[in-house]
C-alpha cells in the first residue's frame, strides 16, 4: 500500500512539474513572440535616437556616407550611402544604398520589377518618347501608354510600424539600392538630334516612403537578435535617419 502510495506521489509531482514547464515554455513563446513588432521596444531590446537626426540631400557631383554602430560596440556595423553626378551633357543620377560593414548583420530585401510608361509627344513632324517608371512622379500631357521596357532590382524591404518581424524573406549584407534616379536622353543619331528619347527613372522601394523601417538583423551564432532602422525620404535625393533598434 505505501509502496503503491509513494508511486501515485511520485507520478503527480512529475505530472505537476510537466505542467509548470509547459506553462512557462507557452509564456516564453507568447512573451517573445509579441516583442517581434517593428517599432515596439520591449524585453531586451534597446533602441537608440540619433541625435542630432541624419538629414542629407545629394545633388551636382556629390558623394558622401553615414555609418551606425548599431550593437553600440565601438565598430561600424551598418553604411547608408549616397552619390550623385551630373556631366556636362545635362544628364543626371543620384543613388542611395544600404550595406553591411559588419557581416554579422544582415537586411531584408526583396526582388521588384518597375515597370515604364511611354509618354510620346509629337512635334513639327518629329515623335519624341519619354520612358519614365512607375516610381517616377511624372505626369504626362501627351499620349501615354504602357512600354513593354521592364527592370529588375533588389531593394531594402520597406516595414510600417507594428508589422510582425519573421526571418522570412530574402537577407543581404551586400550593397542594395534604397533609391535610384537616373534622368538622360538616348539619341537616335548623334546627341543634339532631334530625333531623341527622354529617359525619367526611379528605382527602388524608397522614393518618397515616410517613417519607414528597414528590418536588420545580428547573427550571434546559431540564433539572430532583431531590430531595425527607421528612415525617410524626401523625393529621391534626400534622406532622414532618426532611430535604431537591436
């Protein structure tokens, strides 16, 4: 009797200590799993305020970068860069792009294809084209139609406030374009002709975006510690940097 007793005893405790550690695995998971919002502090993550804010436009011939220390280790962890060049012909580009300084880290990027709309004017007898993408804010008084011209790109992942963070998705830490404008004539013959196309061309999937965020995350071996970087844009030639998480 207290040998049958004592097992009873026995399995009730195992039973009850099961029970308690499937309780604490369920708050550990619902704990962890509700830290993962962008924009949401919370747990041990810390989240930085860059002050002064990093406000840049680029313009003319211009070439500069902004480097962030994001795990606060004293070693450059994240580049945002930024050119520009305008040539004598008249044309023009200017660019932004993230990479990775410390491959520990990484970004979340996805593919896009931007399409062109053809807008043709016609002219004394002359038909001149302007191809400009769907992300270029361009407005058409002419005929304008669909082009069949594509490109393809990689871009940063643009996060609103409050999106669920998952390792789903692409990662690089190589450089990646937030945005890109490129504004040139192709001539048909030799450059002054008349006979010409007008190029307006905007890439990425940053131009113009507001309070967004890049999600980034920490390699620690085996595991990744999240965060992200919360940045805007002014057309496609100026940036806002404000914050930082990990």
């Amino acid at each position: 009797m207290k040998i049958s007793q004592t097992i009873n005893h026995i399995i009730m405790r195992l039973v009850l200590i099961s029970c308690i550690a499937a309780l604490i695995t369920m708050s550990c998971t619902t704990e962890y799993e509700s830290l993962l919002k962008v924009g949401e502090i919370s747990g041990s993550m810390t989240k930085t305020d860059i002050s002064p804010v990093y406000e840049r436009s680029i313009g003319g011939n211009d070439e500069v970068s902004y480097d962030l220390d994001i795990d606060d280790d004293g070693n450059i962890d994240i580049r945002f860069t930024g050119s520009s060049g305008m040539p004598a012909s008249g044309n023009e580009s200017h660019s932004w792009d993230i990479s990775c300084v410390n491959t520990a880290f990484e970004f979340a990027c996805e593919e896009i294809t931007h399409t062109y709309r053809n807008c043709t004017r016609e002219e004394e007898g002359v038909t001149h084209d302007i191809f400009y993408t769907d992300k270029y804010q361009y407005t058409c008084t002419y005929t304008d139609v669909a082009s069949d011209l594509t490109k393809t790109i990689w871009s940063p992942t643009a996060f609103s406030s409050g999106d669920v963070i998952t390792s789903d998705g692409k990662w690089s830490t190589e450089p990646t374009i937030l945005t890109d404008y490129r504004y040139y004539h192709n001539y048909l013959g030799n450059p002054g002709d008349t006979d010409y196309a007008t190029y307006y061309e905007a890439f990425g999937n940053w131009p113009s975006l507001q309070n967004k965020y890049i999600l980034i995350r920490k390699n620690l071996t085996g595991s990744y510690r999240y965060g992200w970087i919360k940045i805007s844009f002014m057309g496609t030639d100026s940036i806002k940097i404000t914050e930082f998480a990990l």
